[in-house]
C-alpha cells in the first residue's frame, strides 16, 4: 500500500511517481513492517515531557531502540546517526512517543537499560553519501565472501551482508546445521576488505524474512511483511485441519513448516470440540463400523461397516454419532447406519432464456469436424457427385438436340407453304 505522494501523478511520464526516493519513503508508508502511529496527534500534558526513547530501522526492517540525550526535535521518517560499535550507523527513526513505551514493554526491555544506545545528530549530506557508498558495496561483499567459505570448505551458507553506516564495520549473516570454525575465515575477510567483521547466525525464518519472496498463496511473504514473532508450528496444526501430510504442500521457503497453519489452528480447535473421538467403534446390529473420514466445519462424519461386505460409507451428524455412543456405553447396540443415514436431495435448477441465448449446455457438446470439400469426400459422394453431372450434361445435349430438330422442321413448313425457292426456278 502505497503513500499519498506515491499516488500522485508527475507531468514527466519518464520520472517514477510520488516522492522518488527509490525504496526508501520519508513517509514509512511504503517500507517493510512500517508502524502507523495512532497517537501522533495527540497531545501531551503541559508538565509531561515526550518519551524520549526512539525506533530506529536498519537495513531488512531490522530495528533497535535508541535514547535521545540531547534533546533534538526528531520527527518519524528522518535519518539520524546513532551510536555503533565502533563509529556510528545510519538509521530511520519508524517510531516515537508512547507506542515505543508499548514496543519496550512487550520485548521485555527496561525504559532504563543500559544496552539503549545513544542518538548522536541529524544525518548530514556527508553521512548520507558515506552510507550510500557503503550500501552500494554489499552486493560485491557478498559474492566475494561465498568465494572465500568454498575455498576453505566450511558447511555454512551466506545469506546477506549490511555495511554499517561508516563503512568500518559489517555483519555477515549466515546459516548453518552445526557449529562452525570461522576464525580463519574473520582473518581472510577482513584482510580483503579492510573492515571490522562480525558474524552473526540466524535462523532460517530470519533468513526467508530478510530475504522476502513470494509464497504459494500468490502473496508476498508474511515473515517480511507483518509478522514479527515466529512461533513453532508442529505437523499436529495439520491432522487438526485435515490437510495432506505431504512436505512438498506443508513447506514454506525457509524448509520448515508454513507459519500460516497456525492461523487458523484455534478456530479448528474450537469446532473439535464436540466431535467424539475417531478410534471409537459404533456398535450396531449389522455390525461395528468405523471411522473413514469428518467434515469439521459441516459438522458431518463418515463410517463403514468392517464386519461385513457392505463397503459404503454412511454420513452421519456429530449428534447422531455421540446418541449412538452413549447407546453402546449403557451395553445395547444401535440400529444399521443406513436407517440413520442423511440423503441430500439435490434440485435442478431451470435456467430461463432470457436474453435470447442457447442452453447453458451448449459447450458441453463435442464440435462437429469440418471437412474439406476437395481432400475429404467419400468415394461413394464423389460417383454420385459425377453422375449427377453426367446426367445434367446428358440432359443439356438431349435439349439442344430437340431445339435443333424443332427449328429444321419449322423452316420446312415454311418452304412448304411459300412454295419452291426463287433459286429453284431460275435454274
């Protein structure tokens, strides 16, 4: 969702729309896990100083809490230099006031901790370029240092490097299955690139949330959009729901199992609980049968018989099936399922041809081939084909021939009854 300025539209079609800041949005309408503060426009009391502890976000929505001891009038959106170690880094201020109280609180840090660094100023022009320049080298950084952890062969995978805001220092976040040695590796990196190296693990969560993506659902990664904690999601979310145990489906793009079966994993519960348990056998007089399959949110349940040939399944309410446990418990047996069972009658539904079109089954008919007339003729349409010629021409002649014999006889006639011709007598 983008901003308001973003929405506008520019004169020039060339230029990108909105503020153009390529990514980085003074407005924190446009960033990862941005924050709108709800209490912004709110006003203190006159004798209540503003909470003086500042969100500050970092490259990939990383973010840190920093205290403003020099009392500078700080605004969200604005890039500030905060302390680091060693130097300073560069950061944008995505929260202040009394929702950062709420942020401490739930992350379990004292307003008055000792590891809530310091803001040290404004970020000046110089800042700014020193941090662009450094941000631009990560890409580099990254290819070059997987150069290097193949040449020594250690098992660790890089995923991503953040330069800090001076250009001395940057962390390199990896993964890996096991502990590894990377003393060797501290050296090599920091004699190639001349900086102070820290190593950081993450997890593989972490790692799909920094990296962002897109899942199967079509949308962009929760991970890297809202979600925040990252709870442990087991195979049993699945059975509750009734999905496929395959990995291929349950798997998301960190190889562990979809956060999002979680999501829906209480409302799955609340609906089990009135359904009986699926291990029971119902007692009946043609036989026991057992469970084959649920409908949870229907609120229906499938049995067949075991005993017996009879190897339909009977649908059944959950309130059917609990009367027939409760039967069995007092020691009697129910009648057959098939006295129980539910039959849904379906009603065709008549469409009207009201807007003057055919029947709404009219693509289901196969289409009939069309054939070519000269490559495509049967032999026995071509001999009728040729004989129904031949006659017409037959007929033709015969007609031709009449009119030619009607026309002689005529002319006789006439010389009969004008008398011999004029050359006649002159010879």
């Amino acid at each position: 969702m983008s901003c308001t300025n973003c929405g506008q539209q520019t004169t020039i079609k060339t230029l990108p729309n909105g503020c153009k800041n390529n990514g980085s949005c003074s407005t924190l309408s446009c960033d990862k896990l941005s924050v709108f503060n709800w209490l912004g426009n709110m006003k203190l009391p006159a004798y209540q100083k503003a909470f003086e502890v500042y969100e500050v976000r970092f490259k990939n929505g990383r973010k840190a809490y920093y205290r403003n001891v020099n009392d500078l009038s700080l605004c969200m959106g604005e890039a500030i230099a905060v302390e680091g170690s060693p130097g300073h880094d560069i950061g944008t201020i995505s929260l202040s006031g009394e929702l950062v109280k709420a942020q401490l609180r739930k992350r379990r840090i004292p307003e008055d901790s000792d590891d809530i660094k310091k803001i040290y100023r404004k970020a000046t022009q110089n800042d700014i370029d020193v941090w662009q320049k450094s941000r631009n080298k990560e890409a580099h950084t990254q290819r070059e240092a997987r150069l290097i952890i193949s040449r020594l062969g250690l098992k660790m995978k890089l995923s991503d490097v953040e330069y800090q805001g001076d250009g001395k220092k940057a962390t390199f976040y990896y993964t890996a299955d096991s502990r590894v040695d990377f003393r060797q590796l501290i050296r090599d990196l920091a004699g190639a690139f001349h900086i102070r190296v820290e190593m950081k693990q993450v997890d593989l969560r972490h790692e799909a949330a920094r990296l962002g993506g897109i899942g199967s659902c079509g949308r962009e990664l929760c991970c890297s959009t809202w979600l925040t904690d990252f709870r442990k999601v087991n195979t049993s979310a699945a059975r509750y729901q009734q999905l496929s145990l395959s990995p291929q489906k349950l798997q998301g793009q960190c190889g562990r199992l979809k956060c999002c079966l979680n999501f829906e994993l209480d409302s799955y519960l609340d609906a089990l609980k009135v359904f009986p348990d699926t291990n029971i056998l119902l007692k009946t007089e043609k036989g026991n049968a057992r469970f084959i399959k649920m409908d949870i949110f229907k609120g229906l349940l499938w049995y067949s018989y075991t005993d017996s040939d009879d190897y339909k399944w009977y649908k059944l309410k959950v309130e059917q099936v609990n009367e027939i446990i409760k039967f069995n418990n007092s020691g009697k047996k129910a009648s057959s399922l098939s006295e129980m069972e539910i039959v849904e009658t379906t009603s065709k539904v008549n469409f009207e041809d009201a807007v003057g079109e055919d029947s709404l089954t009219r693509f289901d008919k196969p289409k009939k081939k069309r054939r070519n007339r000269n490559n495509r003729r049967k032999p026995n349409q071509n001999n009728k084909n040729s004989q129904n010629k031949k006659q017409g021409r037959n007929k033709q002649n015969n007609q031709q021939v009449k009119n030619s014999r009607n026309k002689k006889n005529n002319s006789r006639r006439n010389n009969k009854k004008n008398g011999p011709n004029t050359n006649n007598n002159n010879v």
